[in-house]
C-alpha cells in the first residue's frame, strides 16, 4: 500500500501551497501573459505609443535571414551540447562505478560544476581558450598548430560555446546516470559476466537499456538545457559572434530585446522559442519514450 | 502548552515591528537627493566622481549620488525598466547614438525646459556647435546636457617616427601607408596601424570619416531631417576605399588587430600603442589620460588622417549627455538645473577636459583653458577641438541621428566579422550591412509612427 498524506479539508493544503503558487504567478505566469501580450504589439524602446499589430511580429521572424540562421544554430549547437553533456556524462558515470577506492572524492569532484552559474562557466572557459592568454589555446596553438581564433573562425567559436555549455550540465547528467547505473540488479550483472560478456558488450546490451528511463529523461532535460538556459554562457564567451553563428534563439531573444530595444520582436521570439521547446518535449514523450522499458 | 507560547511569541514580533519601522526623519533639513546613472567605469568613472564631489561639496541644497550601472547599453536598459516600473532615476548618462530613441520616448523632460524654468538661458553659440547640436532637436531644443564629449584623433610612437627618419605625423591615409612602410624597414617586428575592430571601427572609420570627407552616412543630413532617412555609406567611393585599404593593410600586415581574441580587439589595440609595439593608433581624444600615464615610448598626436583625394570638413563627436526623466518633484528639478548650471561652468569644463582629455563644451571654457597656457603645455590637448571646430557645418556633418543605432552598429559589426575572416568583399559587406541596417532604421519608424 502506497503511503499518502492526508489532510482533513482543503483549507491547510491550500495554504501550504499559497507561497509556491504565488512564486510560480509572479515570476511565471505574469511575465509570459507579457511577453505573450507584448509579441501582438509594437512599441518604442520604453514601451510606450503601443499599437496591436497582431500576427505581424511573428510572420516578419520567418523573413529575416538573420532569424532563421539563429534557428539552425540552435539546433546544431543543442544537439552537439545534449549529445556531448550525455555521453560524457554517461562515461564518467561507468567509470565512476566501477571505482572503490576513492569514489566518493571522485564523485563529489565530478559534481561540482553544476553549481557553477551559467555565466561563470562560460568566463573560467573563455579565460582557458583566451588566444591571447589561455592555457588551452596555448596548447591548441603551439603545440598542435591549430591556429585557433574563435573571434574570426565560426567553428572554433561554435566548439567553444559547445564544450562550456556542456561542461556544466555534464555533472547533471553524471547523478542522474551513477544513479541509474547502481539501480541495475547485481543478478543481471553477475549473468552476463558468467556468459561471458565483454565490457563493452556489457555495456551496450546490458547497461544501456535498462537505463533507458534516466536517458530518456535526461534527453529532455537536456535539450531544454541547451535551448534555453545556455545564454549566460554564450554572452560570455563569444557573445553570439562570430558573424552570427553562435547567437541561438534565446541570445537573439536579448539581442533584438535589450540591445536593439525592439520589444515586440523579442517578445515574438520568446513565444516562438517556448513553443518550440514544448513541441520538441512532447515529440520526445510521444516518439521516443515508446522505446523506453521502465522495469 | 507550547503551541499558546509560540502563538504569543508570534504575536509579541507582529506587534514590536511598527516600533522598529522607518523612524520619520526631521526632512526638512536635508539635501534633495538627486540620482544619476551612468556608464563610465575606470578613471573616467573616477573623474565623473571628483565631478560630483565638487558640487556637493559647493552647496549644501542638493546632493548628486552617481552610480555606474555598467556600459551605456546596460545603462539605458536599467533606466527603461525603472522608468517602466515608476521609479526612474533623475539623471541619466546616454550617448550619442540614443539621441533619436530618448527624443521620441516622451519620457524625458528636455533640458532646455528645466533650465528655462529656473530661469538659465542655453545661448547655443557658447557651446561647441558640434557639441551642442548632437542633442538638440528640430525646433532648436536641447533635450540633454552634454556631459562628455570627444572626437579622434591620432597617436603616433614617435620614437619609431623617429628611427625611421619620419619628421612629422601623416596628413592623409596614404601617406600614413607610405610612413608605415618605412617604419617597418627601419624598425624590424614594428606593426604599423594598431586597429581596433569592432565598435571603434564603426565610429573611426565609417561614422567619423563620412562625416571628416563631407560625404553622407546617410540621407536627410544623417537622419536629422525625418526618420524616413536612408542609410547610403556603402554607395559612396570614398568610403568603400577607405575600409578596402583597411582590409588590405591588415592582409598585407601593414595593420594589424589588437588581439586574437575579439573580445580584447580594442583595450589589446591600445595595449600595443601603449607598449610600443605600434607606429599609428586612431582613436578618441579622451584616451589622452591612459596614454600620458601609460605610454612607454615617447608619443605624439596630431589630426585625424584624411583621404588625400578630398579636403577634410570637421569631424564628429562620441560621447554623452545627461537626460532628466520626467516624473519628479519641483524641488527635484530645481536642483538637476543647479547642476546643469554647475556643469557648465568654464572651471569645471577646464578641470574635466584637463583630468579626462574630453573637450571643453563650452567656448568660454576653451578660451580659459588657452588663456592658462595649457595648449602651450599640452599642444595635443586641443587638437580635437580645433578638429571639430574647423571647416563648415554642413548636412553632412550632422552626427547620425537614426533609430536604434546601436543595432545599426553591431548589424554593420556582423558583416564586418565576415570581410576581416576573408568571407566576403569589400562591397558585399557593406551592402549586407547597410541592408540590415536599413531595416532596423525602418523598423523604428514604425515603432514610433506618427510621432514626428
């Protein structure tokens, strides 16, 4: 039998939800009922001299080649950012498990970037691949010749943000899998060794599907990661350049917004971003989540 | 039992808080305080300081508290939230190229209004006219009080001018090329054009050099005349071979980029001045203070280069002036008209231009500072002021006024990413750019529709 709390009357429920509910209508609702009203009309840079316009901002978006191009940045950058976060994510955790010795060092070590803010992540990593400064580029530069330059060359700077970005969420990921990875029965384990299975065998086979719940789950965590709460990172280190190429949908939602102080757009934007995310979500639940076998 | 106890002790807190509240303080005694928000860090922001001391320190009335709230784009964003949620701040620092977007906001009250209302008259031709006529509108009223304001200017090594036998710093570009040229003979490893990229570029090399060689940046006197201007630069000849030359000298090496990283383009071109490593560097007369400090070579400076196909008109200024917001109390305003009045005295004007390098605003205050002798002391001092006094007034002499510019700036800034990795020509950066610009220009248009 599932135990439940149970509260005579509706009253004190209510009122223990009030705070959080209150929250969530301050600093959610509101703001989106905004951003929703502000996308149907255009206004000046304080917001005044408001005029409806309905659809307009929004079918302008698909005309503007610099829109689309922030729409296929997007794109590439979350899935090399979601593909990178969880597969390294996915290895320290293997490794991580098969660890005795020590383990609780290397976890809590392998942990900590996640309490880095999106926006300090994204400055320790300019600092190390600074060209003029950095460590790493250093490397990059003198001893692998690469001649590396993210302020001119659209790959270097797409890399960049790719690898700050994933950095950070990689720690997610890593509890999420270490997790996923102690829960598979020591029975299934002890099985495949006694049939000879090799490690990789034992991991594509064996692991994998049975964590098949928490990769599901960490995909979409993952790519909302990616869509939306990169921007501290992006505005750090390339600050959406060069040319373009590495300003994704939410950076340009900042840029036309705060700095080219086109309300309306930005608000479109906003709308068309959080749609996005929430189709990509509910495709993920309806396609992928078939494939999924929870125990 | 405890839950009576913990009830009362509740109670007892709910009821000492009145107590310990916002105690009423005898107001009438003191300083009106007057808030103003600003965009200048470093030493700048340490002048405007000393600015704010003086004048708390002149009068008992008042009290201006300044507080930096980042660059000027994070600046104005804060004073338009503020503003949105009722609390703007008195004084705001904003420059140049939110003229049009402050004038059009109906947010502001203009200038000339609170000084006229304490009874202070602007005689515009006590001002530097460029000075003045960047923040003033159609009808001939200034909006803001121009705080800081300067204009390019060149710095040369002059022991690099020296060694290669180089007697007196170029006039034109091409004789820029050719002095280059030399000092890269005499002097080996020496770069020759420290160039800055980015947003230096857009007011060095497209904004001032339109405005220096008389050609139009954009139609309608640069967007003075309507918001219906155009923005035309990448049809004029004289520019697209100036910023060719530019691409070229960086292929060729005789120029060469700050840094590697576009993040340091700018401070790694004024770093490589500074340290020597650079014959020629263009930039704002206000940097004088870095550089007297700073320098570790014997330096000089004289006028910006011009195209040696054209003679030169005047050049622009960049800067920025205070806009007041509307939505205050009278005594409020009558101190923010005090300290327009202070700011435009001629010993304040000679003390800032003297701490910063940023030219006197006033003609008194130039004339103050020749009579002292400075010039004769500092000879580069004044350079920029003769610059911009020099030539005529013309339409295309006008500082842009176009909506939303620093959009127009960083569209023009992509396009540019794209010719300096070696992308596109020339002409296709510029078409690109002016395209993108041409649209953000629209598109304020249309924000403010039926406003001017």
């Amino acid at each position: 039998m599932i135990k439940r709390a149970a509260f005579r009357g509706q009253l004190l429920p209510l009122l223990l939800l009030a705070p959080q509910l209150l929250i969530l209508a301050w600093f959610f609702f509101w703001p989106s009922a905004q951003a929703l009203w502000q996308s149907l009309h255009i206004s000046d840079a304080f917001g005044g001299g408001a005029r409806f316009v309905g659809a307009d901002n929004f079918t302008r978006l698909w005309a503007e080649p610099a829109y689309l191009l922030a729409m296929q940045v997007s794109f590439l950058f979350s899935a090399l950012t979601a593909a990178l976060a969880m597969g390294m994510g996915l290895i320290f955790a293997i490794l991580a498990d098969r660890v005795v010795r020590g383990s609780v060092l290397y976890r809590t070590l392998l942990i900590w970037p996640y309490a880095v803010a999106p926006a300090v992540a994204g400055a320790l990593w300019l600092f190390l691949f600074h060209p003029t400064i950095g460590i790493a580029a250093w490397l990059l530069n003198e001893r692998l010749g690469l001649g590396w330059d993210p302020a001119l060359n659209t790959a270097h700077g797409m890399a960049l943000v790719v690898f700050a970005a994933a950095w950070k969420q990689l720690s997610y990921n890593f509890v999420f899998f270490l997790a996923g990875l102690a829960a598979v029965p020591r029975s299934v384990i002890e099985a495949a060794a006694v049939d000879g299975a090799g490690p990789v065998r034992h991991v594509v086979t064996i692991v994998l599907p049975l964590l098949s719940p928490t990769t599901f789950f960490l995909a979409v965590v993952n790519i909302v990661y990616a869509f939306i709460d990169t921007f501290g990172v992006i505005h750090t280190t390339t600050g959406g350049g060069p040319a373009g190429f590495t300003t994704t949908l939410v950076y340009k939602v900042y840029r036309d917004g705060f700095v080219g102080l086109d309300l309306g757009a930005s608000a479109a934007q906003s709308v068309v971003l959080m749609l996005i995310v929430v189709v990509l979500t509910v495709l993920q639940f309806r396609f992928i989540e078939r494939k999924v076998s929870y125990a | 039992m405890r839950r009576m106890m913990l009830a009362a002790a509740a109670a007892a807190a709910l009821g000492a808080m009145p107590a310990i509240g916002v105690s009423p303080a005898a107001a009438a005694d003191q300083p009106v305080k007057i808030t103003w928000w600003h965009a200048m860090s470093g030493q700048l922001g340490q002048s405007l300081d000393d600015v704010v001391a003086k004048f708390n320190a002149s009068q008992a009335k008042y009290r201006v508290e300044a507080v930096n709230k980042g660059n000027y784009v994070a600046t104005l964003n804060a004073a338009i939230a503020a503003y949105r949620a009722g609390e703007p701040p008195h004084l705001l620092q904003n420059n140049e190229s939110g003229v049009l977007t402050m004038m059009l906001s109906g947010a502001i009250v203009p200038a000339h209004d609170i000084l006229a209302k304490h009874g202070i008259k602007v005689e515009v031709n006590a001002y530097l006219r460029p000075v003045i006529d960047t923040y003033t509108d159609r009808e001939g009223k200034l909006l803001a009080m121009p705080f800081n304001s300067s204009t390019p200017i060149l710095y040369f090594n002059k022991e690099m001018l020296d060694k290669a036998g180089i007697a007196a710093p170029p006039a034109t570009w091409q004789e820029m090329e050719a002095q280059i040229r030399k000092v890269k003979a005499a002097v080996p490893g020496a770069c020759g054009y420290s160039f800055p990229g980015g947003s230096s570029t857009a007011w060095v090399e497209f904004e001032n050099f339109s405005v220096y060689h008389d050609i139009p940046y954009a139609t309608k006197a640069n967007g003075t005349g309507g918001l219906d201007a155009e923005i035309v630069y990448n049809k004029q000849p004289l520019l697209v071979g100036h910023i060719s030359r530019l691409k070229r000298w960086l292929d060729e090496g005789l120029a060469t980029f700050g840094a590697a990283d576009k993040a340091t383009w700018a401070s790694g071109a004024r770093n490589n001045f500074l340290e020597g490593k650079c014959a020629f560097w263009a930039d704002s007369t206000a940097w004088h203070g870095t550089v007297e400090q700073g320098a570790k070579m014997k330096w000089g400076a004289g006028p910006l280069p011009y195209d040696a196909a054209k003679k030169p008109n005047r050049s622009m200024i960049g800067g920025a002036a205070l806009y007041s917001f509307k939505g205050h109390k009278p005594e409020e305003y009558a101190g923010i008209a005090e300290f327009f009045r202070f700011l435009t005295s001629a010993d304040l004007q000679v003390s800032f231009h003297k701490a910063t390098g940023y030219v006197p605003i006033t003609v008194a205050a130039w004339e103050k500072a020749k009579a002292e002798g400075y010039y004769k002391e500092k000879p580069t001092r004044e350079i920029a002021v003769l610059q911009l006094l020099q030539g005529a007034g013309t339409d295309n002499a006008r500082c842009m006024r176009l909506g939303n510019f620093e959009n127009v700036r960083a569209a023009q800034d992509e396009e540019l990413d794209k010719l300096w990795a070696g992308k596109v020509t020339v002409q296709q950066a510029l078409d690109e750019g002016v395209r993108k610009a041409n649209e953000i220009v629209r598109r304020f248009a249309e924000q403010n529709r039926g406003k001017i």
